[in-house]
C-alpha cells in the first residue's frame, strides 16, 4: 500500500549542514538539497540550510536518518 512521504529537517538539531552534508549524499533519490539563506555578493555565504525539495522521490529507505549524527531527520509515512 503506498502512502504519502513527509520528511522534516530540524534546523535547531543541525546547526553546521554545509560541514556535514550526509544526508545528502546518502539520498538515493535526492530528496535534499543545500541552500544559503544568505546571500551577499562577491561573499560566501555563512547560514545554510538543508531543504526536503523533493519528497515525492522519497522511498523511506531512511538512510538519512540513520547516517544522520544529530538525530536532525525525520520521516513520517502515512497511509492513503
């Protein structure tokens, strides 16, 4: 039985994601990606974070949240 994906990322557990990154490489389906929330120009950016963009491609193989060091993934699966 499918069912619909909804995977939450919790900032507050992951205060360094550009430095870790594990979750998105480990993503089969490529469901995060990692956005500045800062942008100034001809500067890097300091403040990034990491976006669940694509949850329709999310399988729940839970791979991010098992690699995840600070617990900051969360997926939920509900029935249709």
């Amino acid at each position: 039985m499918a069912g619909k994906v909804k995977v939450y990322w919790l900032e507050d557990k992951c205060p360094q994601p550009q430095d870790c990154g594990k979750c998105l490489e480990v993503c089969p389906s490529t469901v995060f990606v990692l956005v500045a929330t800062n942008r100034e120009r001809y500067k890097e950016p300091e403040n990034w974070v990491i976006m669940p963009s694509f949850e329709l491609f999310c399988t729940s193989c839970n791979k991010c949240t098992d690699i995840c060091p600070n617990d900051a993934i969360k997926i939920e699966v509900k029935a249709d």
